[in-house]
C-alpha cells in the first residue's frame, strides 16, 4: 500500500515531468524569462536532489530540450550516471548539444563518464566535417574539453585551418576557397555562407535565390519571408515539418493566404497520427483562442499553434471530432489570439453530445466567469459522469512559474503539459497518473517502459 510519502514523490514528479515539458525558461504571457528561469531552476534541484533516479528517468519522457540539456548537465555534474544520456543526446540538435558541452566545459565537469559522452557522440555524428564547418569554435571546446586529438585534416581545420594549402574534404576545401572566391560559398552550409556572402558584398536576393538548393527544412520555413520579399518563390514543404511549427508558420501569415496550407496542415497531423488514426472514437476539443493564447514577443502565437496543431491532430485521431474555440471561431486557420476566456461555456457545449474523450487545451486561465469551468466539470464527474464514461484531459502549453506548475482547471480533470503536438497521445497518458489512482510503483514501471522502448 502507498504511503503519504509515496504520494507525494509521484505528484512532484509529474509536477516536474509537466514543467519539463512546457517550460523553456523564456518570457510568457504572464511571467518574465527570470521569473521562468528561477521557478524552473528551482524544480530541477528539488527533484535532483530528493529523487535523483527518476530524476533522471524523466528523460525518457517527452521532456522539451532546454530541459533535456539542464537534466544531462546536473547529472553529469553530481558525476552520476543515465542509461538516457547518449539517447537523447541523439534526439537533440546538434547546436543545443554543442552549447551543453560549452557550458559543461565553463562549470568544470570533465570527468570520464562526461568525457566519454562527448567522445561517443562526436563519433555518431554523419559527417564531423560538416559540424567542423558549421560549428567549429563549439566543436574545437568540445573536441579540447574530451581531450580528444582528431586525425588528419579535421584536426588541422580546427586548430591551425591555414596550415595547409589544400584540404580534400569537399567542405572543408569549400570553406577554404570561400575565402576568396564567391562560388564556393554556395558548397556551404546556409549559416556559414551568409558570412562570407556579407564578407563579399552580394546582394541578398541574389544569395538566397543561389543558396536555396541547400537550405534545411527549418531554414525554409524560417526564411519563407525573406525569399517572398525577394520575389523568390521556394516554399517550405510543411506536411513534413513538425506540426506545431507548421501551425506556426500558418498563423504567421496573412488571413488571405491561410486556406490554401489546410491540407498541409492535414496531412502532417495524419503523418503524426499514424496507426491512431481514427481510433479515438469520438472526440470533441475545447481550444483556447483568447488573448493570452498570443504567448510573449519572445514565443509569438505559440499558445495559439499549439492549440491548432492539437485540432488538426485530434481531428486525425477521432472516429468523429468536433472542435470548439473559446471566441466561437469556425475556420481554425483564421484563430488570432483575442478577447476573454470563457472556456465553462465551451466546455458545457462540447460535453453536450456525450463524446467518447474531450481534451481540452488551454492555458487555464478560465476568466468569463472565472472559475465556471472548474464548477462545470465538478458537476460532470460527480453527479452527471461518475463513472467516468467521458475520458477528459487538460493539456496546458504555458508553465505557471508562480505555483511551480502548469495550472489546472479542476483536481477532478487530470492536466499534462504539452509543447509539440506529436506527444498528444504519450501526454494524454501521462496525465492518468495525475488522477490519484496510481502511485511511485506504477509510474516507475511506466518510466522503465519507456525506456526500455527507446
């Protein structure tokens, strides 16, 4: 039988699983980076140090890699050891990596296990001289911290790159050549060639109409402007981007020129669903379109994306689906973050039929009445639904650094953070263990499984 304290350890857990999982230390709509950083700070050492094996378990969650990166680093700075380490090391961008091994190497944690690390990645990535390209300050730091003396040319394109007339790399000889001729710039990585595109005075239409052929994904989409503005018609193709990035890029765009990336939208929530798809049964998706759901400068309609990438997805999960936006909006790609809250209303209309599952995504801030939702599903659960025929979600993509948490409308409704859209269905999960029916036992094994997955 689980005692008081065993509860307690599963219910900081998951409020440390929830912040990981939104929470990327920057200005939101309520809170400023500081206040983020210090709150989420703050969680990181209660729970490293009260229960530093599921501390370190958490990784197998879908933890966000801000705090994937502060995870690995207060582990390997207590010169402890995680099975999860190199695996998620392998899942983050190489940049956020190279910026964790920076900031090992400036704290002074360079033991063995942490040297081996750096060692075994560097060694998984493609193309090591590519990253000598594109990230060589950050590679040499981390290439000196390991103690490490690369072979041959790399080790001369890091340390002393003008000691040799010629390298026979094609990128590294590109980099070499872009020195001084224009054309080779082009052989180079998109980051590394607008320097030397600078550095030669070309104009930057004519450098992003050449460069085009080797943009990345993510490049594309974040350039898209840019290239339209310079009468370059090269769009990103957004059915296989991220679902909550394409949203974003959606969202970004004029009313007019929204419609016409629907099915984008459509066929990266079916890539995301995959065998889900249209196994939820019915579902019905409270989605908060209010003025906070603008988020901050610093993360610009990211409430609002995350929002409209969880309905397009919902909608490819669900037998039957029906969104409801708290402003009454029809057309989901025309959202704009505006107006009160009045998610009690919405909730009541979308309990109406009776659905199989209703998720509800919001930052929960209930404000037209306040508190109305909460009544509303109290009444649900314990007079209209005890049983629980409605299996009801919160999913909350904003951390409330004040209460340590993500807030919640009701204890009778489980609340999981969300940042991306594809860990809908593993968050929805989760949440479960935040009803009270389950204990430290069954969310170590559920971790374990999840490890061992990976």
């Amino acid at each position: 039988m689980d005692t008081y304290a065993d509860l307690i350890e599963c219910e900081d857990v998951l409020l440390f699983a929830n912040a990981a999982i939104t929470s990327t230390g920057q200005r939101e709509f309520r809170a400023t980076a500081g206040e983020q950083r210090l709150s989420l700070d703050f969680l990181h050492r209660y729970i490293h140090g009260n229960y530093p094996d599921l501390y370190a378990a958490t990784l197998a969650l879908d933890v966000n890699d801000h705090n994937a990166a502060m995870i690995i680093h207060n582990v390997l700075k207590a010169r402890g050891d995680g099975p999860l380490i190199s695996w998620r090391l392998a899942r983050m961008s190489p940049p956020r990596v190279y910026r964790l091994f920076g900031e090992l190497r400036r704290d002074g944690v360079n033991n063995r296990r942490t040297r081996a690390i750096i060692r075994d990645w560097l060694l998984a990535r493609p193309d090591l001289a590519f990253d000598a390209v594109k990230y060589r300050s950050a590679m040499k730091a981390a290439v000196r911290h390991a103690h490490l003396r690369p072979p041959g040319e790399l080790g001369d394109f890091l340390f002393a790159p003008h000691r040799r007339a010629r390298f026979d790399t094609p990128v590294l000889e590109a980099w070499r050549r872009a020195h001084h001729e224009r054309q080779a710039l082009y052989e180079l990585p998109y980051t590394v060639a607008e320097g030397f595109a600078a550095r030669h005075g070309i104009p930057r239409a004519v450098f992003l109409e050449r460069i085009a052929p080797r943009l990345t994904r993510s490049e594309r989409l974040r350039l898209a402007g840019a290239h339209e503005r310079a009468g370059i018609r090269d769009r990103a193709d957004l059915a296989a981007m991220p679902l909550v990035r394409a949203a974003s890029y959606v969202l970004s765009l004029p009313y007019g020129e929204r419609r016409q990336h629907v099915a984008a939208l459509r066929a990266a929530a079916a890539r995301a669903a995959g065998p889900r798809r249209g196994t939820w049964g019915s579902v019905a998706a409270v989605l908060d379109d209010s003025f906070s759901s603008f988020g901050s400068p610093v993360k610009r309609r990211r409430p609002l994306a995350v929002a409209l990438a969880c309905h397009y997805l919902l909608e490819a999960l669900a037998g039957s689906y029906r969104g409801l936006w708290v402003s009454g909006l029809a057309d989901p790609v025309m959202a704009r973050p505006d107006g009160p809250t009045p998610l009690g209303q919405r909730v009541l209309d979308a309990l109406d039929p009776r659905p199989d599952r209703l998720v509800i995504v919001s930052d929960g801030w209930d404000n037209a009445p306040p508190g109305l939702a909460a009544e509303v599903l109290r009444v649900w659960r314990r007079r209209l639904d005890p049983a629980g025929g409605v299996r009801i979600v919160h999913l909350n993509p904003v951390y409330d650094a004040e209460r340590f948490e993500v807030r919640r409308l009701s204890p009778l409704v489980p609340t999981a953070g969300i940042r991306d859209a594809e860990d809908l269905p593993a968050l929805v999960e989760l949440a479960g263990f935040a009803q009270g029916r389950t204990g430290p036992a069954e969310l170590r094994a559920y971790l374990e499984e999840r490890a061992a997955a990976r």
